[in-house]
C-alpha cells in the first residue's frame, strides 16, 4: 500500500509540537514539491555548503562584532543563521539517507561518555544511554 502523501499544514496540524521526525518529513514534503524540480544529489549537497558558509559568515560577523564591543543585533542570528541551519540538515539527512533524531541521539550519548564521563555519575550516564539505546532501537 502506498504512503499517503500528506500536506505541509496536515504535518504541522498532527501535533502541537515538532518533532525532529517532523521537521524531516516537513522538510522533504516541501523539497518534493518545491526544490526537487531545481536540484537533488550532488548540486543540492554543493547548494547546502555554499549556504552554510554564508550563515558561518553571519556568526563570524556577529562575533567579530562583539568582541570589538560594536553593537550588532543578534536577530540575524536568531531569526535567519538557527532556523536555516535546521533546513539544511534536513537537506543533508534527506541526501544522506539519515534519520536526524538517530544520529543527534547517538552523537549525544557517544559526547557524553567521550567528553564528560567524568563530570556526570556512572549510574546516571548508564541510565541516559540506556534510554538513548531504546528510542534507537524504536527509532524508524
């Protein structure tokens, strides 16, 4: 049987949250039927980095300014460099073939245990791993 195609607003409408499965599906909804005509595969990934490095500019820019003590509005930062880089993930994992809610999760715990296994108690961090290790096994 089919999947059956569902429209931006019947993704946002599921639920009053979203979710990073989601933001995935909302994102490839919207690619299917407004990027894909323009490009997929290599020419989306080359998209995607010129992207980035613009929106790394922005940041480089913001702290520059800042630590010359000039005034600049974070909302650049807030408004459009946060909510892109969310975008162009997605077009990444969609690329890639990647459930972003997996590899975040796996990532988190693996950091954890890497980085901070000395800062955080044994039982705790065997208690978040344990759980991280559920969602994965119950993960798409």
């Amino acid at each position: 049987m089919a999947k059956e195609i569902i429209s931006l607003k019947g993704i946002l409408e599921r639920s009053p949250n979203l979710t990073i499965a989601d933001l995935q599906e909302l994102q490839r909804t919207y690619d299917k039927r407004f990027v894909a005509s323009k490009f997929t595969g290599f020419d989306k990934v080359r998209h995607t980095y010129a992207h980035m490095g613009k929106l790394m500019g922005r940041l480089a820019d913001y702290i520059e300014a800042l630590e010359e003590k000039r005034e600049f509005s974070s909302e650049d930062i807030k408004n459009k460099v946060i909510p892109d880089l969310l975008v162009y993930s997605a077009w990444l994992a969609e690329e890639f073939g990647v459930n972003m809610e997996q590899v975040y999760l796996s990532r988190f715990a693996g950091n954890l245990r890497r980085l901070y296994s000395d800062k955080i108690p044994p039982q705790e961090l065997e208690g978040l791993e344990q759980e991280v290790n559920k969602r994965l096994d119950t993960s798409e």
